[in-house]
C-alpha cells in the first residue's frame, strides 16, 4: 500500500530520532507501478510492483555520508542511519554544505487521482484490445506500452522541515508499422488522470501516420523550414526549464553566459512571442510542491516575451553570490502571447519544407550553445504551396535550442498540449512550432 502522511512522517521521525550526527536530511518513499505491453497484435506482458523506500543524508563537523534502504522495518532504518554515519567521518569536507531547511510552508498541488492509482485491469485489457483491432482492421503492426504509476513521499530535516505529496500518472506509446517494415507511425500521450487518456486517439495517429509515410522518397539534407509538431518540440525541449542554471551561467559553461563572468539576464534570447515557465498549480500538468533543495515552488518564469528574466540559483550558489535562492522549476511551460495557429495553418502558409513527427537518440554536443544532435523517425512530410506532396526518409540532425527559438526564426506557434518526451518520458505543455530554418546534416536510411 502506498503510505500515508500519517505513516510517512511516523518513519521520518523515527530516522531522526536515530541521528546522532550534527545534521541530517530524510526522506521515505512509496511507489506502484503497473504496466500492459503489447507487439506484432497481440498482449505480450503485464504485471505490478509495489515498493517502499528510505534514504538519509547525515553531516558530521561538515562532511557527508549518505546512505538507502528497500526496507522500512526498524533495523533497516537503524542500520541505513549508522552506514550515512560512518560514511560522513571518513568523508572529505563538504565544501557547499548549508544547515538543512527549518520548517517550510507548502501550497498543496492536485496531481493525484485515486483511478490512475488504482487502474481497472479490465478497463486497460479492453482499451489495449481496441486498439489491437484497429491496427488488424487498417492492415498494420502495432506495439506499444501502456503505464500507470503512483507515488507518495515525505522528507524531513534534522532542523524541523516536514512535507508529504503524492502524485500520479499514466501513459500510453504506440508504434505501427507496416508488414513490410518500410513505414512507422508514434504516438505518445499521458495524464496523471486516467479518465482524460485518450487511448484510441493514440492508436490512430499511430496508425495514420504509418499509412501516410509509405513509399517515402530520399531528400538532400540541408536547412529546411520545419513544422515540429508537438512531440517534436517534447522531444527537443521538454527539460528546457530545467537549462537556466545561474552557476553554469556564472562560470561560462552556459548558452546564457555572457563575457566577463557575466550573464545575459534580462537579454531578448528568444522569439518575443515565446515565455518558458514553471507552474507547479497548472491544471493539465502540476508540479510537486517542493522545488529543488527542498525551497517552496513558485510559478516562475525563466523567459518572459523571449527576455531571460531568471535562472536558477540553488541555496549554495545564491549565498555565494549574494543572492536570493531560486524556487524552481518544477515542470516546463512554453507558451505564446501572440495568436497561436494550428497544424494545418501552419502547412498552409509553407511554401517549401517539411513536417517533423518526431525525434529520436538525441544527444547534446555543446552545452555552451545548447546544441543537440539526433535523429527524425516515424513521420517526415515535404510540403511545397501549402500542401503535403510526399513522405520523406529520415535525416540526421545538427541543431542549436537557441538558434532554433531565436527571434526571426519562429514564424508560428501552436497552442500548448500536454506532452511527453519519446525517450525522457517527462511531460511538458508545449507547443508545436513552425520555424524558417531547422538543419538537417545527413540522410539516415532507418525507419
């Protein structure tokens, strides 16, 4: 059973009771977790796990020990302390410790439904076995995995910090191909309410987009204008907010660095149109209460009509540079405060490019210039006058996140929806864009 406060600050404070150390951070944990796999039109795996868990970081005359436990029965609890203990004696001086947190004040975030905790086996049989028959019915192979996930947690601090949320989850990703293998569609959507999941729009996009792509014709790679539709954009910038660090700024190992050890605060970086935020209250994608270092979370905004307007300063950092800490972020927003254009407005104004389904094995090659380097897959589209003429077979990518959203680049933004990254599986409110330059550097002849 997942833990309740009740039971969750029971344990916190039994770890506490067991330091001896000078100071001493806890937390314990729940979690469950069940999934339903399915390949080549047919249930492959389910199943469920449930499991708790305990860590505990302890400081001695300001050196670190840190140790964890699967086991939440006194002795392990016991143990795992004198372990952290033992560490931090024969540890090196933590040169950014800071006295744990005194109590905080928490704002609730509803991210929690009891139906995606508890998920009806049957309901996901049925929904999955749907979508089996749609991919029987319209002559393809489907695959995909459909997760549900439930956490509770607490963390508490030797200095009287105490807070509990729980959160929940679910997903669905469906790949299709074709018999032959020379097509693919994806689709990937979650929520963290199981009853706005929308399972069969998942499987005929899937579906649609595998049909659409067969007979796909080589391109020339080159810098072509693209519509990133938005699991593109997940894929590309769904940790975005989580980029604004102020001591990688401060240091010169940031794209918002500026020289002199300065940094490029209040700078106009991106499309004006373009705010990236954190909202942990936001209804179609709450974050957790508590940001990182264990600070409150805010709404903050890390650009603001395309200006930098903050980075995030964690609680050492912000002491050493005499500044305040920052509380976030605790998702990523991207919004638009100009008039937002659908998919198909967007194809209708491209006189020559191509639509981008999605990306995948993404890798960064310049952490200066947010660079990134991967691959499209399952779906590219050459459209010329506003129509879709063709598919397109897949390129090699070579691309900077701020050459990419740089002003004179964005031409149009889509409204924000709720999607997940193909390979972090994080989920983001994101857009889809259109943008006049994107640069594709080779061909890539997978599928």
């Amino acid at each position: 059973m997942l833990l309740t406060e009740q039971e969750a600050k029971a344990i916190t404070d039994k770890l506490l009771s067991m330091v001896k150390a000078d100071d001493a951070s806890v937390s314990v944990g729940s979690d469950k977790l069940s999934h339903l796999r399915f390949a080549r039109n047919a249930f492959l795996t389910s199943g469920q796990r449930m499991g708790r868990g305990a860590n505990i970081t302890v400081w001695i005359e300001g050196k670190r020990g840190a140790s964890s436990t699967n086991d939440t029965d006194d002795a392990s609890l016991k143990t795992m302390v004198e372990q952290a203990e033992q560490l931090a004696r024969l540890a090196p001086l933590d040169r950014e410790y800071l006295p744990t947190l005194k109590a905080q004040t928490y704002k609730p975030v509803s991210g929690y439904v009891e139906a995606t905790a508890n998920i009806s086996s049957t309901a996901r049989a049925k929904a999955v076995g749907d979508i089996l028959a749609e991919c029987e019915k319209s002559g393809v192979i489907g695959a995909g995995f459909h997760q549900a996930r439930a956490q509770t947690g607490a963390s508490a601090t030797k200095n009287g910090n105490f807070e509990y949320e729980r959160s929940s989850s679910v997903s669905l990703s469906v790949t299709t191909r074709t018999a032959d293998g020379t097509s693919s569609g994806y689709f990937l959507r979650s929520h963290y309410d199981v009853n706005r999941l929308d399972t069969m729009r998942i499987a005929r996009e899937a579906i649609r987009k595998t049909l659409e792509g067969r007979n796909a014709r080589a391109l020339e790679p080159g810098s072509y204008t693209v519509v990133l539709e938005p699991q593109a954009v997940a894929d590309l910038l769904g940790n975005l907010s989580f980029g604004f660090n102020a001591r990688n700024a401060d240091e010169g190992r940031s794209p918002y660095s500026a020289p002199g050890g300065k940094t490029r605060l209040n700078e106009r970086i991106f499309d004006e149109r373009i705010s990236v935020l954190s909202d942990p209250w936001n209804q179609e994608i709450p974050g957790s209460q508590s940001a990182q270092g264990g600070i409150p979370a805010q709404k903050i905004y890390l650009v603001k009509d395309g200006r930098l307007e903050n980075l995030i300063y964690t609680r050492f950092w912000a002491q050493r540079q005499s500044k305040e800490p920052t509380p976030g972020p605790v998702n990523t927003i991207l919004e638009t405060s100009g008039k937002t254009s659908t998919i198909e407005e967007m194809i209708g104004s491209m006189k020559r490019g191509l639509i981008i389904s999605r990306f995948w094995y993404i890798r960064s090659t310049d952490q200066r210039t947010a660079s990134l380097t991967g691959l499209t897959r399952d779906g590219v589209w050459f459209v010329e006058n506003g129509k879709i003429q063709y598919p397109v077979k897949n390129f090699r990518f070579n691309q900077s996140i701020i050459q990419m959203l740089a002003p004179g680049n964005v031409e149009l933004v889509g409204a924000p929806e709720r999607v997940g990254g193909s390979e972090s599986g994080n989920a983001s409110l994101l857009p889809a864009l259109k943008l006049k330059a994107f640069n594709f550097t080779s061909q890539s002849e997978a599928v």
